[in-house]
C-alpha cells in the first residue's frame, strides 16, 4: 500500500507499507527503499540481508529480489530510470552518483535517516511546482555514496585522486551551462 507518492515518468517516490512476502521481481529502475517501521528480511539471489529500521536497500536497475516480513514494515522508496539520470547528468557524473548501488545494504546513521525523509519530503511538496528533483537526488545519492557503514561493514567510500568536487556543484554548473535546453 501506497500512503504518499510522487510519479513522474522514469521517476517516483513512494512511502510504503508491507506485510508478509513481496514475490520476486525485478525494474529496470534503480530503487532506494528506507525502512523506517519494523523489520524485513531482503533476498537478492542468494543473498539474504536482514532490515531494520534505519537501513537502506539500494537495487540497481533489472536485479531480481524479494521482500519478506513477518509484521507490517513501513519505509520511504525512490526509483528512478537510467533515462532520468541520462537528461540531467553527464555520464561521467551518473557513474559517480550511482556507485552508492554496488553496496546493496547501507545502515544509515540518525542524521542520514534525517535527511533522506527530509530530501523525500521535499520531493512531495514539490510535486506541483516543477520541483528541482535531479537536484534533490544528486544530493541523497552524494551523501549515500559518502556513508560508510553498509550492513556488512564494507565501507562504500572510494577515493578519487581526482579533485572531489561535490555532486550539488555539479548539478549547478550543468543546469547553468545547459539552462535553455532543460
């Protein structure tokens, strides 16, 4: 069940309840899903990750996974189509965004939780008004990509020798040299 959503094409966020098993299935979108009420058990392929609130599953695009509980759960979810990310960002600025993905779990700290539901928020009290959502995604895939507790205690963290320069500077400077064709 569906309480909040945003839905664009190629774009949608959702605040979603589940109770019991959610089949195997697979997007061609990449999806974040919050959990923020409960626990939940997330299987990809032969990989079983248990949630609880605080945690965030990150799927990248047409991987196939299910979702077991055996209570009501609760949590935010935001996907998005490589066709989204493609008419706002370079290539080089999509692969920087969606490494976060290669984590799969990422335990967030109080804070991140914070921001992603005040990130979601503002996503859905822009749905009227043209809202800036490449922006809003730019900056929850950059602060994810800077978490550094997964569930399984690998740090998603990778230096760049590179001058790091942070994803909203990009947005900007993108949507600043491409403002007549957005």
């Amino acid at each position: 069940k569906m309480y909040s959503q945003l839905v664009f094409k190629d774009f949608q966020a959702n605040f979603k309840r589940m109770d019991g098993l959610l089949l195997n299935h697979k997007h061609n979108t990449y999806e974040l899903f919050l959990l923020t009420e409960g626990e939940a058990d997330v299987c990809v392929g032969r990989r079983r990750y248990p949630l609880n609130p605080g945690y965030l599953f990150l799927m990248p695009p047409n991987m196939e996974h299910k979702y077991v509980s055996e209570q009501i759960c609760a949590g935010y979810e935001i996907s998005f189509s490589r066709k989204f990310l493609e008419l706002f960002f370079t290539k080089d600025m999509i692969k920087r965004l969606t490494r976060c993905f290669a984590a799969e779990v990422l335990c967030l700290s109080k804070d991140e939780v914070k921001l992603f539901a005040a990130i979601y928020d503002k996503m859905l009290a822009q749905k009227k008004c043209g809202g800036d959502y490449p922006v809003q995604l730019a900056l929850l895939l950059d602060m994810l990509n800077e978490s550094s507790i997964t569930a399984g205690g690998i740090p998603v963290k990778q230096k760049d020798d590179k001058k790091e320069i942070t994803a909203l500077e990009d947005v900007i400077a993108y949507m600043n040299a491409h403002y007549r064709e957005i």
